[in-house]
C-alpha cells in the first residue's frame, strides 16, 4: 500500500513539486531458505514436463511420457486378453528396454533445467537471495530425478494395474512392483546426476543436448561391441566387467543381480553376485561424484 502528497517548492523556477509516495518496509515473514528450496525445487519439477511454459516446451516431454507407458498398456492388453500367467518382462527391466526414450527425455530436460540458468546469467541473482549453491544444487538435482522417476514409474504401474486385472499372483506382482521401484530410483538419480554434470559445463542448450546423448549412447555401443566379442571369443568372465563403462548396463546389473531382472548381457549372461555388488558401489559413487562435481561447478558460476 502507498499513499501519496505533494509538496510545494517555492523559489524555484517555475512550479516545482516534491511527490511522497509512502513506500512502506515490508514487514511480513521472512520465509528463508527452506521456502527458497522447494520453490526452486517445484519449478525445476514443473519445467521438466513444461508446465508453467508455452505450449511447444510442452509437447516433446509429454509425447515422450506417452511412448514411455504405451508399451505397457499393449502388454497388459495381451495378458489380459490371452490370460497369461505372468508378463512378458519385468518391472525391474522395463527401463533398459526403454532406455532410448529415458535417454531423449533426458537429453531435452537436463540442459533446460541449468543451461539458461548460466547462458543468462541468472545464478548470482539466485545466490543474492537466501539460498546457497548447495541448495541450488539440491533442488536441481531433486527435481530432475523426481522427474525421471515419474516417466520411469508411470508404465510400472500400468503393468501393475493390468497384472491385477489379469488375476496374477498378488503377492508376486507387488513384489516385482518393489523392485521395479527400486532400480528406477537408481536409475533415476545417476541419470539425473550425469545429464545435470554434462549439461552445466556448458551455457549453450544445443551443445548440451549432443552431449548428453553422446554420453550416454556412445560408452553403451561400445560395451554392447565389446561384450559381443568377449562372447564369440568364450571369455564370459569379462561380459559383467565391461558392463561397468555404461550407465545403463550399470543399472541393468544391478537389477538383474539384486532385483529379480534379467540380464540383457549377451545370450542372458548374468552378473555375479560379487560383480554385483561392484556395480552397486560404482552406481552409487558415480551418484555421490555428480552431485560433488555439481557443487564444484556452481562454486565458480554463483560469483
């Protein structure tokens, strides 16, 4: 609220006048830095599917949430038509075979959630306010991974949902819903960290893009190759080592050791459970490494 007077200056030249618009202090709550977060947090989640953006930011996230669910509204049609007894795959599974959308939904949302942030300058502006990098970080990274974890975790429920209406055992198909969730909470976390790394070394949108996809398809071709040879040559021991050089063949290790998965290593090679665990601890400090790399990144960007 303001209010305004006027105050006349005699002696001057002319008629002149000193106008007091009452500008007042504000005197409301101050709502700090937890307030700060979660609005980052809710508008970085929100921009990930581009609500709150023109209608064209909003058509390629959600064109891809739709590919994402309709391989498993078609396979819960068939199990529900045919009775099947169980579903053609895993929940734990699913995401590998659906990496290529998980990757082209990455690759679009991860440089729009900090590249214009840095192309614009607008980083020290966040920092100006009650909010410190590593809250900065903490939102971004949070968002982004929420936002995997909801296009990952949509289709899981589809197959849920059909699994039930086919009268599959409930007790299976619950626990397969609970490993599901687990590995798509992985997956979604080193995702998110790689695709938030790769995207704030650079403020150019395009650039950032290529390079998300570059990094996440050209280590998973040449694990794919080199795995393919060890194979046609007989060393199968070396199929669970190679897959540690892709983040995807990371996560599929995993699930299949640990989640009741199946290997898409060539001819069904599984894992041990000692490679297993290696690739649990590697999947979580490559998590624990991008959120570092994070921190170091906009240590520099926030001056």
């Amino acid at each position: 609220m303001t209010s305004e007077s006027a105050t006349s200056v005699s002696g001057a030249p002319g008629s002149a006048y000193i106008h007091n618009i009452g500008y007042r202090h504000y005197d409301g709550p101050r709502l700090g830095r937890a307030y700060a977060r979660r609005s980052l947090f809710s508008q970085s989640l929100r921009g990930a599917y581009g609500l709150g953006r023109s209608a064209k930011s909003k058509v390629l996230p959600m064109l891809l949430f739709v590919v994402m669910c309709l391989p498993a509204v078609i396979m819960v049609a068939v199990a529900v038509f045919t009775k099947a007894a169980k579903l053609p795959v895993g929940y734990s599974g699913y995401a590998v075979y659906l990496q290529a959308v998980i990757g082209l939904y990455l690759a679009s949302q991860a440089p729009q959630s900090v590249s214009r942030d840095l192309r614009f300058r607008s980083i020290p502006l966040y920092f100006s306010r009650p909010i410190e990098r590593v809250d900065y970080v903490a939102s971004k990274f949070a968002a982004l991974s929420a936002a995997l974890f909801a296009l990952n975790t949509a289709p899981l429920l589809v197959l849920y949902i059909g699994a039930l209406l086919a009268k599959m055992d409930f007790v299976d198909q619950t626990k397969g819903l609970a490993q599901g969730l687990v590995s798509v909470v992985l997956l979604s976390l080193l995702f998110a960290g790689i695709g938030l790394v790769v995207s704030a070394a650079t403020p150019r949108r395009g650039f950032g893009v290529a390079a998300v996809i570059a990094v996440l398809t050209i280590p998973y071709g040449a694990v794919s190759a080199l795995q393919g040879i060890a194979y046609v040559q007989g060393n199968e021991s070396a199929i669970g080592w190679l897959g540690l050089f892709s983040p995807i063949t990371l996560i599929d290790g995993v699930q299949s050791v640990f989640l009741g998965g199946t290997s898409s290593f060539p001819d069904t090679v599984s894992p041990s459970t000692g490679i297993g665990l290696v690739y649990l601890l590697v999947t979580l400090s490559v998590i624990a490494g991008c959120y570092a790399l994070l921190l170091r990144r906009y240590r520099k960007a926030g001056l």
